[in-house]
C-alpha cells in the first residue's frame, strides 16, 4: 500500500522534473517525460540533471540509454534512492532528503519585502544576488519569465537590493522551492519571506523540496519534515 509520505514524495519527484524541464527549455533543450523518467537527450543546463526518476524502481539500463553519457557530466537525480547505477559508469555524488511543509502550517513573519521577477531586469538583479558577486547568471535565462509555472522570488532589503530569493515551482498538487539563497548564507533569513511568498500565492498547496547537510537543518528550523531520501548519481 502507497502511504502518503511516499504520494509526497511521488508528487515532490514530479514537480522538480517538471521544474528540470522548464529550466532545460529555457536553455532550447527539450527533455521528454516517459512512464519511468523525465530525460533530455543532451547536457542540461549546469547544477540540472539529465533525468529525474519518477517513480520508484526504475529500469537503470532503459534510463541511462535516454541520456547522452558520451559528454561529460551527465548526471541522474535518483528520486528515491533505490538505483544502482555503477554499472552504467556512475557514481553517487551526494544524498539528500525531499522535504514537506504543510499548506496549513502558519506563515512566517519577514522583514523583507518581496515580488516575483517579472522583467529581465529584475531576474538579472535576482541571479546576480543568486550567483553571490561570482557572476554565473547564466542558468536563468529571461526565457524563464514566459514560463507560467515558474516564479522566481526576491527578497529585497529595504534599499530595494535583492538579498534573499528562490524559485517557486507550482504543480497540481504541490509547490517545489529551489534555488533558496541569502546574501552571507544567511538562510534563516531567506526561508521566512520565501514562505511568505509562497504562502500567499498558493495558500492551498503544501510546499516540497530537496536539502541535504546545514541547509537540511534549517528547512527544518523553519517547518519542513523530511519525508524521504534521494541520490544524485554523477557518471564518470
């Protein structure tokens, strides 16, 4: 029997492939969804797999076979930690945890305001502050502004910087965060107006997520529970 905690996780699988897939299309890369998997059949843009399990047991043949492992990089995210994948030339590069906050547990208070990106200005402005001063905006590209179930979310600091963020992904039945970020790492500061954020956008959806290690600790800090484990495999 299919409990609820792994429907979450089934749902949070779901939603951060889609969000890979919006990603990938906004760099001109179509990626396909199969019974098994979401794949695209070149390299994703940096820091996205090519394919994301979506389902558990997945074939580990028939799903490498829909990726390109000729180029370097290619990468798999094990949505539920069940693979294998030495066989086919990789090696496990980090493990996480999916994490859950219910639609019903309370907003946060911030002291930030905020808004969702909705020009390339302030999307630049919003990846500038992402990327810390390194200068590496390119994975979001204004692409992203056309895509209607991507918000990308800032925090700004009352002279109008942004200095904390993410992205809201919205699915049927959850809403995804990555990409959470504050400026000095701070992310005890950036949970609370993302939250805020989410929370009144999409009131009536639970909101899903990845984190692993100190940033684990602090999605918990702030509500979420860990509902279950996930791999990223890297090949090569």
């Amino acid at each position: 029997m299919t409990t609820p905690k792994q429907l979450l996780v089934q749902a949070a699988a779901r939603n951060n492939a889609e969000w890979c897939a919006a990603m990938s299309r906004s760099h001109g890369l179509a990626g396909e969804f199969g019974a098994q998997s979401w794949a695209a059949p070149a390299r994703t843009p940096p820091y996205y797999p090519d394919a994301v399990t979506l389902v558990p047991g997945a074939d580990p043949a028939a799903l490498t076979a829909r990726i390109d492992t000729t180029a370097p990089g290619a990468s798999v995210k094990d949505s539920f930690a069940d693979l294998d994948l030495t066989a086919e030339g990789f090696q496990v590069l980090f493990e996480a945890q999916w994490i859950h906050r219910p639609a019903s547990a309370p907003a946060l208070a911030s002291d930030l305001a905020w808004e969702v990106a909705s020009t390339p200005d302030t999307l630049r402005a919003w990846a500038l502050a992402w990327a810390d001063g390194d200068g590496n905006t390119d994975p979001f590209r204004t692409e992203l502004l056309d895509d209607p179930a991507t918000f990308v979310l800032a925090g700004h600091s009352p002279d109008g910087r942004v200095v904390a963020g993410a992205v809201a992904s919205r699915s049927t039945q959850v809403v995804g965060i990555s990409n959470v970020f504050a400026l000095d790492s701070a992310l005890d500061a950036a949970w609370p107006v993302v939250l805020d954020a989410v929370h009144r956008l999409f009131p009536t959806l639970p909101v899903v997520g990845y984190e692993h290690g100190a940033d684990l600790a602090v999605a918990i800090r702030h509500g979420f529970e860990p509902i279950g484990p996930l791999r990223i495999w890297l090949h090569g």
